[in-house]
C-alpha cells in the first residue's frame, strides 16, 4: 500500500478502463442491509485525517469473476476479493479462489442450487456476514476463512469512508446501482440520480470491495476487474458500509495510522455478546490484522 501525499495525484492517471461482461449480475437484497453494532466512528480520533490518497496496485494479480457473471452472487465475490486484498496488501500469498468456490458459498448461505436459476435470488447481507463469522467461508484451498466481526461506516461521511479503506484494506459496500451505471467503465452519476433510469436500485443492488481512493473516486473491485466511481455515484447511491476484522489482516497495535483505537475495539469486539473467542481476550489482538 502506498500513502499519497501528492494533492493532484489521481488515479485516473493510472488506470485502464476494465472490460466487463456484456450481461454481469447484481444480486444484493437491499431491503436486508447489514447494520453491524459497533460503528467505526467510535474509535476515530476527531483530529486525525487519513491520507490524500491510497493506492494499492498489484500488476498481474487477476481478480476472477467468481461466477458473478452468471448468478447473482456479488455479495460472496465481495468478501472473497475481500479476502485476497486482506493478503495482498499483507505482503502474503493470496488464496486462489475459484467459481466453485463461490458458487459453493452462495449455495450454503442463501440455498441456491445451481442450475435451477428460480433459486438464484440474491444475498441477505446481513446472513452472509454472519455465515462469514461463523462457521466461516469454505474453500478449495483447504482453508475456512472466518471474521472476528463487522463494525459499521458511515457511507455519507466521506472522511470515514477513507480512514476505513487506509486502515482496514476494504470497505465493503451496498450499493444501489442505477440503470444509467451499465456499460460505463467509470460509473458517474447520470441525470438526477434520483428518477428514470438514475434512480437508485433500478440496475439492482450489488455488493463491491472499495480498496483505493483519491479526492475524486473510489476504486472497487467487481466482475473481476477493477472500476473507478466517482465521489459523487457514492453520494447518491451507496447505501451502507462497513469494514470486518479478520485474522488474515495485519497485525496492529495501539492506534493504528489513521487514528483508529484498535486497543478498545478489540476490546468490544471480545465484550460482543455470544462473541466467538471473547474467552481469549490476549488472542483478540493477534486475530491478525489486515
């Protein structure tokens, strides 16, 4: 990860407008947005502000669609792109994740069964980040990959936003996608935001990792490549945030950069009640962050 400090820098300068699918899938349920206890504003020192910009290139890495191409799974490709980021930017090998390996997830939190497209509805947010914590996402890679927990951003609070995307890797969004973002390879806002084919929702809701920003977009990833969007689109049409605590994140101790008190949050992580692991209050901090 790279902290910019360069006012002008953008990274527009250093992007190649993704090829999409002709036809990618949304998947979403926006009536059933994931609205975690503890929230991230919390833990915020007042005076600190996160960087100008941050960048987390990775040349060559290769997303993978992660079935969302096909199936309404955007949701489980979020947390599984989650993942691989957690570990790119932790300087680790990223896990291999596989169509399969999503499709296999969908199917165990929402009961998809594939090839019988009337089962393909989407993904309650809210289950997905419980199934995450607990009993965590299997995978080919023989591993289960679990959450310690969730803790809310405030999507309207850019500044926020941006303090969760320099501290915890992701920041994991709800969005309403209007009609007018299809076929653009920067969503921008289009019209009113608010009727026709602006209307927030009317593509659907979808499920995207932010993980770069500048003062003017965000960088997501999503159908396996990664898509800039204005500062504005998010204004208008991301409907909820938040970040996850993980063991496959870095370590961190005390206050992280961007003024995050790790210490008390761990800390209300452990005191959650029904928290997994609250009986190992030394181990929390070693849930590795990153």
């Amino acid at each position: 990860m790279t902290r910019i400090t360069d006012p002008d820098f953008r990274l527009r300068d250093h992007y190649t407008p993704p090829t999409l699918p002709a036809s990618p899938k949304t998947g979403l349920k926006l009536g059933t947005l994931h609205k975690p206890a503890l929230r991230l504003s919390d833990y915020i020192h007042a005076e600190r502000n996160p960087p100008i910009a941050v960048s987390r290139p990775h040349p060559g890495f290769q997303w993978g669609m992660l079935a969302n191409d096909t199936i309404g799974d955007c949701v489980v490709a979020m947390m599984l792109h989650s993942i691989e980021d957690f570990h790119l930017d932790a300087g680790t090998v990223p896990p291999t994740f596989t169509d399969q390996d999503a499709i296999s997830i969908y199917s165990a939190i929402t009961g998809y069964v594939p090839g019988d497209p009337s089962t393909d509805r989407g993904t309650d947010e809210r289950a997905a980040m419980r199934h995450w914590e607990h009993p965590g996402l299997a995978t080919t890679d023989n591993g289960t990959h679990t959450i310690v927990a969730t803790v809310a951003v405030d999507p309207s609070n850019l500044n926020e936003c941006r303090i969760a995307i320099d501290e915890f890797v992701d920041l994991q969004i709800g969005i309403a996608l209007p009609l007018s973002a299809q076929g653009q390879t920067e969503w921008t806002v289009v019209g009113d935001g608010k009727t026709g084919s602006s209307a927030p929702g009317s593509w659907g809701g979808h499920g995207i990792p932010y993980r770069e920003y500048d003062a003017e977009t965000f960088k997501c990833v999503t159908w396996g490549a990664e898509l800039l969007l204005t500062a504005p689109f998010h204004r208008d049409y991301a409907q909820e945030a938040h970040v996850v605590v993980t063991q496959e994140m870095l370590n961190k101790q005390g206050t992280g950069p961007s003024g995050v008190n790790w210490t008390q949050l761990v800390a209300d992580i452990t005191a959650l009640p029904g928290h997994r692991g609250a009986a190992d209050p030394a181990g929390a901090p070693q849930t590795t962050l990153a």
